[in-house]
C-alpha cells in the first residue's frame, strides 16, 4: 500500500515541505509520483523516513543523515542498534525520574539532600556541538553510545576514576612534585591511557595522537571548566606541563 505525502506528513508528525526538502536532496524520494502530481511512498520508503527522524532526534545534520544512511546497507541491523540505545535512553530518563522525585520528597519533608543521586540520569550531551566543532560528528557519535552502553553502574564508576584522577593531579602539585619528576609522569602516562579508553579519541583504540594530548593540556589552563577539576589555574599548569613532558617523550 501506497501512501501520499499527506497521509505521510500527518502520521510521522512533519510536513508536506520537509518530506518534498527531502526528496529534492535525495534524502527520500518518493517511490511514485501519480499523474495528479501527487507523491506517494512505500513500505521502504516509510521505514526509511523512520531512521531519517530516529538521527534527527539524535542531533544529526542532513548530510550526516545521508551519509549513514548510504552506509547502513541493513536497515534491520540499524533499527536494531537504534533500539538498543532507546532502552539505554530509556533508563537513563527512569533514573533521571527517581532523581527529581527523591528531591521533591527530601524538600517536603525536610530531609536530606543526597548530593551523589540528585543528577543521576541528567543529560551528559551539554557539549556535543563543541566535542563535534573541534574533532567531527563521528567522535562524538562513537563516545555517546560508549558512554551510554556503560550503564548505570559503569557510568558510576567511570566517573569515580575520573574523580580519582584529578584528586591525584592535585595531591601531586600540592606536594611540590615536579612537572617532569617520576611521580607526576607516571600520572601523565595514566591520563593519556584513560584518554585512550574513550571511543571517538583521536587514535582509538591504538592510542590519542601527540597533538591531541597537546591541545587538551593546554585546553587545561585556557578553559576554565578544565582548571577547576584541577584545582585552580597553578593545578592546571602543573597538569599541562607535565602531560606535555610525557608527550615529548613518549609519543
């Protein structure tokens, strides 16, 4: 059964003009154009307009839509992939859910307010334009269905290394460790090897490139948000400099 870009636009939620966009850039053609002028669509066609609007939802561009698309031979397979990680963005917003209930309920009752479960489940795409500004769609594509593969508890304890590992660059800078000393290279090693753990790296899996660990070194000191996880600007220098003495030397 056929159905006309009317009957189209109404089920999937869009418009007569966004599927005749699609078509003109070779997105979705029509399968048939009827001699009303009139555009119809097929059971392929449907199930293609269904991934095109299941990437849109992901962030994707139209070009990055096409380019998938052109690579994904099996539409079953992809589908199938999509389904995994709606369940994962399904117990993500559960545990987001139980969060925001478990601070109405500490607020109306004067209880307390457990810091390490209010965020739980909260969104970790806040930087996707900027991670895909500086290193590509795929970077960031490849890291956010890692991190979401990770699950509850393996995003927990992800997080407890990365706490870990700053709570290390700090006590080392603290105790007048020099940049280029054993101590404080053998920390640089463990950041670029917890670097290299994260798919969309550049250089996964083999390890990140020399100017990679170069350019986040000195991201340590130029951004702010980079700094505070080391204490402070001073913390952040003595950071850079030393993953700049490892990448000298090591890669």
């Amino acid at each position: 059964m056929d159905f006309s870009i009317q009957q189209i636009a109404k089920l999937a939620g869009t418009t007569s003009r966004t599927l005749r966009h699609y078509g003109s850039i070779g997105l979705l053609e029509p399968t048939r154009t009827g001699h009303n002028g009139y555009r119809y669509y097929d059971r392929d066609a449907l199930v293609r307009l269904q991934r095109i609007l299941l990437l849109r939802q992901l962030g994707l561009g139209l070009d990055d839509i096409a380019e998938v698309l052109a690579h994904d031979g099996d539409p079953i397979l992809a589908l199938r992939r999509h389904l995994e990680w709606l369940g994962a963005e399904r117990e993500r917003l559960d545990r987001q859910e139980r969060a925001v209930r478990q601070t109405i309920k500490a607020l109306e009752t004067g209880g307390p307010l457990m810091a390490t479960d209010m965020f739980d489940g909260f969104d970790h795409t806040q930087y996707k334009d900027e991670v895909e500004q500086r290193w590509g769609t795929k970077a960031y594509a490849d890291s956010d269905a890692w991190w979401r593969g990770l699950g509850a508890e393996g995003q927990k304890e992800w997080q407890a290394r990365v706490a870990q590992l700053s709570a290390d660059w700090q006590a080392a800078f603290a105790s007048g460790e020099p940049h280029d000393g054993a101590a404080a290279q053998a920390l640089a090693g463990r950041h670029v090897q917890w670097l290299a753990s994260i798919p969309g790296t550049p250089g996964y899996p083999e390890g990140p490139a020399k100017e990679y660990v170069l350019g986040l070194a000195d991201m340590c000191v130029a951004d702010e948000r980079f700094a505070k996880n080391y204490g402070g600007t001073e913390g952040a220098a003595f950071v850079r400099d030393s993953l700049h003495a490892y990448a000298d030397r090591e890669l």
